[in-house]
C-alpha cells in the first residue's frame, strides 16, 4: 500500500479506489460494507447458539465450535470490516461538517445514544414483568445479560467517534505511522498478556487494534489504499502465521471452553485478519459497487441501529417459546434435522424482528429539541455520561437491579448536554 501524503481529508468525502477521492454525499461500498457487516452479525447469532433447556437451566452453546469450523470465521467476524467502514464515514461526516469538532462529535453522540432509550424502556420493566408471570429465572437472567452484553460494539466505537477528529489530526501529520504504531501497541500488549499471564492488560488492545482498523477508513476516503492484493495476502498470512505458531486460537470468536479468545479481548491475530479483510474488500469493490443495490441500501443504511439493539431480543423471545416452553432443544449442528430446521427457525425469528424494527427504526433520527449548543465542555461532560451509560448496561446487562437503571439516567444527561441543533 502506497501513502499519499498531498490530499487532505476535508476535501476527499468519497473514494474512488485507487485512482484518488472525489465529492459525493455517501459512499456506497461504505454503506454496503455496513450493511452486509451487520447481516452477517444477524445471520451468525441467529445461526450459530446450541440451545438446550433441562426444565431449569437454558445452556447455549456455539455452532461454530465443531472442529474445522473456525477458518470461517476468517472471514464471517466483521468487526474489523465494520470498524474499517465506521472510520471511513467519519471522516466522510467530519470533512462535511465544516470540521467543527465538538458540534460534530455532539450530533455524533445523539445518533449513537436515542436509540438506546427504547431498548431501556422496554427491558428494564420487563424482567420483573415476566418474573412475576412465572418465567423461569435462569433463562431470563441469560437473556437480559447478553442483550446488554452486545452492546460492547457501541461502548468501543465511542471510543473511535471520540477520537476521529484528533486521529485525522495525526493521520494528516502521520500518515502510514499510525496505524503502525498502533500495531505495535497490539504487539507490546500481547507479549505483556502472554508473558505475565495477567489477562486484564489485554483490554488495551480495545484501542490498538479498533482504532488501527478504523484508521484504515481515513486511507480509504482518500484513496490511498494501494495494493489491496498486498493487504489481503500479508494480513491472512500474517494471522497464519500467528495461529501456527503463536498463543493465538484459530477462531475469530470466542468459543465455549477455549482458554485465549482473539476477541475478548481482541488480539494480534484479530488485527491481521482484519487488515486481510480489509484488503479483500477493497479488492472486490469495483464489482461490489456494480451490484444493483442502491434499493437496499437506500431502506437498510436508516435501520442498522434497530437492526443491532434489537435482533437479540427477537432470538430471546423465539426462543423463550420454541425452547423454554415447548421444550424443543436446537439439534447437532451440521445434521439432517438441523438443516431441515433451519428455514423455520430462521423464518420465526423475522417474523419477530419484522414488527420490532418497524416499531423502533423511528428512533434512528434523534430530535431537534429546541435549546442552545454544547461546547467543548459539554461534549466531553456528554461523551463520560454516555460512555459510563453504555459501559455498565455492557457489563451487567438487563438484568433486575439499579444498574440499567443508573444506566439510562447517565445516557439521559449525556443526551441532554450535547448539541440539539447540530446535524452532520
């Protein structure tokens, strides 16, 4: 990959591969990129959970942990490609916005924190609701756990929304550097983790390596990704490499009984593929721009959030009935029974998420309220408030108790201190 260093990324708000940037509104490999990221997200967790329920206790277990099964994950773990495209839209939205930090990083955070109230509204009643209906506990405790739990996505990209306007400061200044020193943050963080044996140092690479793929989104707008081929080969080879003779697991997600995750918390072998997905991305664009799918991108591009908060609650309440109620376990995964199943399971869970997403999409576009505009304090004051909101629902999820409910008070006051007026 070849790094021009003569274009700033205020005038380059879309990319046309490597032949440079030019002016457009939206990007539609970055909004196909997006989309099909977060149908895959759907696809896989509506896919991949082995269920079983013993008249107590609901055990889930992973599809994807059959042996052999993992090289897939090579390619159907988007977070890195999802990460890369969010980089990419920043700095599309930020070289819009006039580069006005702090209105955009405020307008930013409302986008990312309204949806959430919803999503709150409903699940903090409805434990207690469905407990005193007679819902067994175990199950509904998994359930309202894991569907705070997905949040993480949201708690990390505010991270990367937070810094864009400081990391396209460096990318102008650094070019190529940064993501480079961010790799060898990864490499650092990953010798102190397996060295020591002292795990926790490893949640430093929530930075190293999301930042490092986001920042590859600021190469891309300006159509500096070079060699794509090159990209491909050295980051696949490289995560070959690593799982062959590194501590690094094969899987790109974490799987039940497996002592190193390359996700939680994310490592080298994590980076290198993204970097190799990156590079195959970006070798497929020009086909990928040719499929006729402005139709769909056009409905799904406003409905990504709801797609996201709401998908496991869909899966919950599926199977609350076919496998709490009716006692119907998922079969072996891979077996005769199991792809028979499949079409139903499948169709069930969106005949769920149908009326969900019609009832919450609405919430994508936050209100203009009508009062005046943070500063820089403000949206700071809003990004801890909304960060703290976001991370405590991630750790504790829905379950009974004060915690989403000190949640939603912080995202309320975050909302409350960022800019109503500004749109980007």
């Amino acid at each position: 990959m070849t790094v021009l260093m003569d274009r700033p990324i205020q005038a380059a708000t879309r990319p046309r591969g490597a032949e440079g940037a030019r002016t457009a509104v939206r990007d539609p490999f970055i909004d196909l990129l997006r989309v099909l990221g977060m149908a895959l997200i759907v696809f896989q967790h509506w896919t991949i959970p082995v269920l079983t329920y013993d008249g107590g206790r609901l055990t889930t277990g992973n599809a994807l942990s059959t042996p052999g099964v993992w090289v897939v994950t090579w390619i159907s773990q988007v977070m890195p490609l999802v990460f890369f495209a969010g980089g990419a839209a920043n700095a599309i939205s930020f070289g819009r916005s006039g580069a006005n930090p702090h209105r955009w990083l405020a307008a930013r955070l409302r986008r990312l924190a309204w949806p959430l109230l919803p999503l709150a509204a409903v699940w903090i009643p409805l434990p207690h609701v469905l407990l005193s209906l007679g819902v067994p506990a175990q199950p509904l405790e998994v359930g309202a756990k894991l569907t705070g739990q997905l949040l993480w996505f949201l708690a990390v990209y505010l991270i990367a929304v937070t810094a864009t306007p400081l990391a396209l400061r460096l990318h102008e200044r650094y070019g190529l550097l940064v993501p480079a020193a961010l790799a060898a943050g990864a490499v650092l963080t990953d010798v102190a983790r397996f060295a020591t044996g002292f795990e926790a140092v490893g949640y430093l690479n929530i930075v190293f390596v999301w930042m490092a793929v986001h920042q590859f989104g600021f190469f891309y707008v300006q159509g500096r990704l070079r060699r794509p081929w090159a990209l491909a080969l050295g980051g696949f080879g490289a995560a070959a490499l690593l799982v062959a003779y590194g501590p690094y697991p094969g899987s790109m997600i974490g799987l039940p009984g497996a002592e190193v995750s390359n996700m939680a918390p994310p490592t080298l072998a994590m980076l290198a593929v993204g970097i190799g997905q990156i590079g195959l991305a970006a070798l497929l664009r020009p086909w990928l721009v040719r499929l006729p799918t402005g139709r769909l991108l056009a409905w799904a591009s406003p409905r990504i959030m709801t797609v996201y908060l709401w998908h496991m609650p869909a899966l919950f309440t599926v199977t609350g009935v076919v496998v709490v109620l009716l006692g119907v376990d998922t079969p072996r995964p891979g077996s005769a029974l199991w792809l028979a199943g499949w079409p139903v399971w499948f169709g069930l869970l969106c005949l769920v998420m149908w009326p969900l997403l019609k009832g919450f999409a609405r919430f994508e576009a936050p209100p203009a309220l009508p009062y005046g505009r943070a500063g820089w304090g403000g949206t700071l004051a809003a990004v801890a408030l909304i960060g703290g909101g976001v991370l405590t629902l991630t750790v504790g999820g829905f379950a009974p108790g004060g915690g989403p409910f000190l949640a939603v008070l912080a995202l309320l006051g975050g909302l409350l201190m960022t800019a109503p007026r500004a749109r980007v």
